[in-house]
C-alpha cells in the first residue's frame, strides 16, 4: 500500500522539477536574446565527435565572432581546455552524478559572463544520449551529434533526442567504406522521426560537408 501510494507523489516531483527547469530556461533564453548572442546546445554521446567539430567551428569563426563555450562533463576540463587552445574562452561545468547539464546550471553560469562581448555562446552538454531529453536550457537551436561508429540504428534508438533537436549531424562519414554502414537509413530514420530536422552527413576529420554545418549555424 505504500508503494501505492508513492508513485503518485514520484511523478508530481518529476512533473514539478521540469516546470522549474523549463520557467528557467526561458529566463536564459530572454536573457540572451537580450544581448543578442546565438546560442546552441550541443548534444552526443561520448566519441561522436562533439568536441572535434567545436574546436573545428571556433577554428574557423573566432577571427570575426567572439565565441564562449560552456563544458559540461561529469570530471575534468580536458575537453574545454582542447577548444580553448582553438581561440574560444571556455568554463567548465562538472556536474558529477548528473548525466546532463539542466537550466539551472546554465542560468548560473551566464551571470558571471561578460554576456554584452559574446557574439556565439556554445553548450557542449555532458556525453549521454539519453539525458539530455529531459532538459532544455533556453539555446536558440539543439544540434545533436551521431556519428556511423555508433552504428546504423543509434538514430531510432533515441528518438526523443531527435524530436528535440533543430540540427542533427552524422559525423565520421570517412569511415563509411571501412564500416559498411547505411547512411542512407539513418537519414531516414531523422526525418521520419523528425520531418523538420536539417541533416548534415560530416567529416570533422576531413571537413567533408563542414561548410553546410556553418551555413546552418549561420555563422
């Protein structure tokens, strides 16, 4: 009869912290709006390439746009330090036991930043396919990041990720000879899912398709 009587109470918790999560959101999403400075959440698992393509942006973009990165990861800098190194000013976020970044960190993040000299403000959330659904952060775009290593049916395996991006990019398309696996399903797969995603098939590694990605961004 407990256990009744809990559930109940379970989902009223959840239900409450994503009203919370989502009020906040669109407080960071006003305030950055406010100065005018793009923003995208930038979303994958660990190994898809998320890290590369932002060193790979900043490479090419922070001679004309001042660009900051927030880095969510459970341990370590290694990955803000790698695109610092690019030209972008980065801050880490180590969330711990959390498997992804939520409102309330960013919202705490973004009052300490000289918000009026960023022109992009990049979100590299931390590397996890599936939290990251349950929340928003108050970006303009969510790009999620894939890549053919991960297999022909990443895409449908996680579909509220799809639901819940703008951009999606299969990154490593170099390696598609060596791994034999079928583009053409997993682009597919996005646009069944979700019929209004841009998809971007990438190489990071060769810039391959690098230009479309920019163009996207608008950047």
């Amino acid at each position: 009869m407990s256990e009744e009587r809990e559930i109940p109470r379970i989902l009223e918790m959840n239900e409450d912290l994503t009203r919370d999560n989502n009020e906040l959101a669109s407080r960071n999403h006003k305030i950055l709006s406010s100065h005018k400075i793009k923003t995208f959440d930038i979303v994958g698992a660990i190994g898809a390439g998320k890290t590369a393509i932002l060193e790979k942006i900043v490479e090419h973009v922070s001679k004309d746009k001042k660009i900051y990165v927030i880095c969510g990861d459970v341990t370590t800098r290694i990955d803000a330090d790698r695109i610092e190194q690019h030209g972008a000013s980065t801050i880490q976020i180590n969330t711990g036991r959390e498997c992804a970044l939520n409102a309330y960190h960013i919202h705490k993040v973004i009052q300490s930043l000289p918000l009026e000299a960023i022109d992009v403000l990049f979100i590299e959330n931390v590397g996890n396919l599936i939290c990251p659904s349950d929340f928003i952060l108050g970006v303009d775009k969510r790009v999620l990041v894939v890549s053919v290593t991960e297999g022909e049916h990443v895409i449908i395996k996680h579909p509220l990720l799809v639901k819940m991006s703008e951009i999606i990019i299969i990154n490593k398309i170099d390696l598609i000879d060596i791994l034999e696996t079928n583009l053409n399903r997993m682009i597919e797969d996005a646009k069944k899912i979700n019929p209004k995603i841009t998809v971007i098939p990438m190489s990071v590694k060769t810039e391959q398709n690098f230009d479309l990605l920019l163009n996207q961004l608008q950047l």
